[in-house]
C-alpha cells in the first residue's frame, strides 16, 4: 500500500495545569525537512521531539507547531523583588528631588530591564513523557492521514500503467502491416528515382532485412510490458517508503515509450505513443507526492 507525504495531524491535551496542542503538517519532499516551532519549556527536550517526529516520518517536508496553554495562574515569569525595590528608592528619590509626580513610578519601574524576569520552571519528566504521549497520537494521525491519501494515489497509479498496457496490444496490431508499408514505400521510391531495371533484388532484400531490424520495435515493447508489470509489483509489496523506487521505474518505462516512437516510422503508432506518454506524465506527477 502507498503512502502520500501530504498529510495533516492534530492532538491536544491536558497535563497537570498545562495544556499541550501539536499541530503536524507535512507536504512532498525529496527528502526528510523539519521545521519545528516550539515554546521555551520543551526546549530541553527539542532533541527527542525532533526525533520521535523523525522515526515516525522518513520522508517530506514537515512543519511542527507546538504550543502551550497556563491553566490558573502563571508561572513563566517572576518578579525581582530586590530590583524593583532598588529602582523604587532611586526614582522616589529624584522625583522629590526634581518636585515630580510619583504616580506612575511602579509601573514604568516594570518596563526596566531585570525587574520582570523569565521563571526557570522546567518540564518535569512525566510530564514530559505524558507529552510524547500527545505527540505520538498527533503523528499517527498524521499517518493515517497519509495512509489514505495514499489510498487515492494508488488507485490513479494503477489506472495509468493499466492504460499503457492496453495500448501495447493497438501497437501489436499494426506493427506487421508496419514492416509492409517500409517494403513497398522503398521499392516505390527506387522504382521512381532509379528505374526497377537498375536495382539488385537480391541486394535490395538484404538492405530491407537490416533496416526493418534496426527499427524493431518489438524488444522495446517486452521490456515495457515487463517495466509495467514489475510496477504493479512494488505497489502490491509491503512498506512505506516506495515513492523512490516507483519513480525509477517510470523513468524505464518512459525510455521504453520515447524508443518506440523513435523508431516507428508510423503515424498510428506514433499516436498511441503520444497517448503512453501522456499516461506517463500524469503518473510522474502522481509519483511526486508519493512516500
């Protein structure tokens, strides 16, 4: 089963008299890129949220919000008591000194630098392994996410090999009548530029049997049926990570296609080469998305 690198996951819970909410969005990638966004109190623990979301995802460009909500009263931060104080003194000081209002001491006392200072709680570890908890439900989500979008994809990535496949069976057809029309157009021309007296029969066979040879199709169409065929395969296998590995084979297939038409010489088969190669391109956008 596929699975797409477009996804979205959402969990929220309380913890103690804390409320954690991770917010998970990932899109397609080449490879695995994390932009993480995280308040001061996880940053101790920045290493092992970025990797549980590493182990969980291996592919795609992924965003992570995290963010926490203070139930009851604050304890970010803090007042200084000694510094407020020392600030107080002084600015009472000068405005009795400069005959100045003190109404609005204490609050621009505030404003200083050191008087309102950043607590130094941390997490503690079971709340800290209780948020892991969180994270992982958000990733899952996200997974599954994943896993049904996946779902789609591979259902329109079946469909479009299934329709090239039934174009090889067209080609098939035609290519005999093919190799008749390459015969009568040369013996047309030499007749017309060279007169049928003075050309080798004989000869003129022997030119025909290389020339049709070197435009054989027909190897082009086996490794195209088999390219086909050991696609469906990889869809079919277990794991997650296939996108790679899909899009080296499209790649195969495509060379398959482009070798037939170069080698047609036809206007019908030219036109179902046209078609593959249209299949083709709607399944190599697919494939961008795919894990």
């Amino acid at each position: 089963m596929l699975h797409s690198m477009t996804g979205y996951g959402r969990a929220e819970r309380t913890i103690g008299d804390k409320t954690f909410l991770i917010e998970l969005k990932s899109l397609n990638g080449k490879q695995y890129d994390i932009r993480l966004n995280i308040p001061a109190l996880l940053k101790p623990y920045e290493f092992d949220i970025r990797n549980d979301i590493s182990d969980a995802l291996t592919r795609g460009s992924v965003e992570c919000v995290i963010t926490i909500k203070q139930n009851g009263a604050p304890k970010t931060l803090s007042i200084n008591t000694d510094v407020a104080k020392y600030f107080y003194t002084t600015l009472e000081t000068l405005a009795t000194e400069l005959n100045a209002s003190k109404d609005n001491i204490l609050s621009a006392i505030l404003k200083l630098p050191d008087v309102v200072v950043n607590s130094t709680e941390v997490l503690s570890e079971n709340d800290f392994n209780a948020f892991r908890d969180v994270l992982k439900e958000a990733l899952r989500l996200l997974n599954l996410h994943r896993e049904n979008e996946g779902k789609v994809l591979e259902k329109d990535l079946l469909e479009r090999i299934n329709n090239i496949e039934k174009l090889q069976p067209l080609i098939a057809e035609i290519e005999p009548n093919r190799r008749v029309k390459i015969k009568e157009n040369f013996v047309k021309l030499l007749s017309d530029y060279v007169g049928k007296e003075n050309y080798d029969e004989h000869r003129l066979e022997q030119e025909l049997i290389y020339y049709i040879e070197k435009i054989d199709i027909s190897e082009e169409q086996v490794r195209l049926k088999n390219h086909c065929n050991y696609f469906k395969e990889i869809l079919k296998e277990k794991g997650v990570s296939k996108g790679k590995k899909l899009a080296f084979i499209l790649q195969e297939i495509g060379r398959e296609i482009n070798t037939t038409g170069s080698k047609a010489y036809d206007i019908d088969i030219q036109r179902y080469v046209v078609e593959m190669k249209d299949e083709l391109e709607k399944a190599k956008e697919q494939i961008l998305n795919v894990l």
